[in-house]
C-alpha cells in the first residue's frame, strides 16, 4: 500500500513523464537524420576509389568473378562521381520504431551491391553500416538521456 500526503508531488512527476514521453519520438528522428547525414557522408566516401578503368583493366579487373580485389570490394572506384553524389537516406517512423533507409539512385547501383555474372558484389551498404552503427547508437542514448534530462 502506497501512502502519499496531501502535499504529493505525484501530479508534477506524471506530468513531467507525459512530457518526456511525447518528447521522446522528435528526439530520435533527430538523432536518426544526424545518422542519415553521416550514413551518406560515409558512403560517398567509399565510392571515390582511387583506381581508374585504365588502372582495373591492366590489373586484369580484379573485381571480376574469380578476380582478386587488391582493395575492400566496399569500396568503389570513381570514375564520373556520378554513383558518389547519389546517395540519399530517409528516416520514417511507424507507430513502433524508425526505419532509416540508405539508398543510391544511379541506374547501375543495384548492379554493384548484388555483382552480376562477370562482377562480384561490392558490399558498401555492409560497410556503411559496420562502420556507422556504433555512432548511431551513441546518437540514439544521447537523444534518450537528454530527453530524460528534463
């Protein structure tokens, strides 16, 4: 059993619970969007290789089934900086979570992620996330202990 005065600051903690919580949802889509931003910093990062086409066909292309890669497959040569600039991301929230998605918009995107009968895949989304996914949890503690802050 519970005993409380009639001088109870129970009223002022519910209050200040309803606030937190409603605060909450706006403080990880922030934190999500600062993750999205270097999510896509990190992957127009690796998609600037230094190897040219020159370089990869004396090479023998390395990136070729059976070829051997003399750097991480994750990252991506530049050729144009056509496949570097399009990276995007999005966060949404659904009611149970946020889902942040990274994706890249040029035509042969898909062809470097999956490989295709002659290339192997390049594994840059695995990389972006392996490299990105412990700052994306500090940001996402630090959004939770500032909300609890107040």
């Amino acid at each position: 059993m519970i005993v409380t005065s009639r001088k109870s600051n129970i009223g002022k903690m519910t209050v200040r619970t309803r606030q937190r919580a409603a605060a909450v949802v706006p403080a990880v889509l922030r934190a999500e969007e600062l993750s999205g931003r270097a999510m896509v910093k990190r992957a127009r990062a690796l998609s600037q290789g230094f190897l040219r086409t020159a370089t990869l066909r004396a090479l023998g292309h390395p990136y070729k089934i059976g070829g051997e890669p003399i750097i991480d497959p994750a990252i991506l040569n530049r050729q144009s900086g056509n496949l570097q600039w399009r990276w995007q991301s999005r966060v949404t929230f659904n009611g149970r979570g946020t889902q942040l998605t990274l994706w890249n918009t040029a035509w042969y995107a898909q062809f470097l992620a999956t490989g295709t009968a002659h290339s192997i895949p390049r594994p840059i989304l695995d990389a972006v996330i392996r490299l990105e996914q412990g700052a994306r949890i500090a940001r996402l503690r630090a959004a939770q202990r500032e909300v609890m802050k107040k």
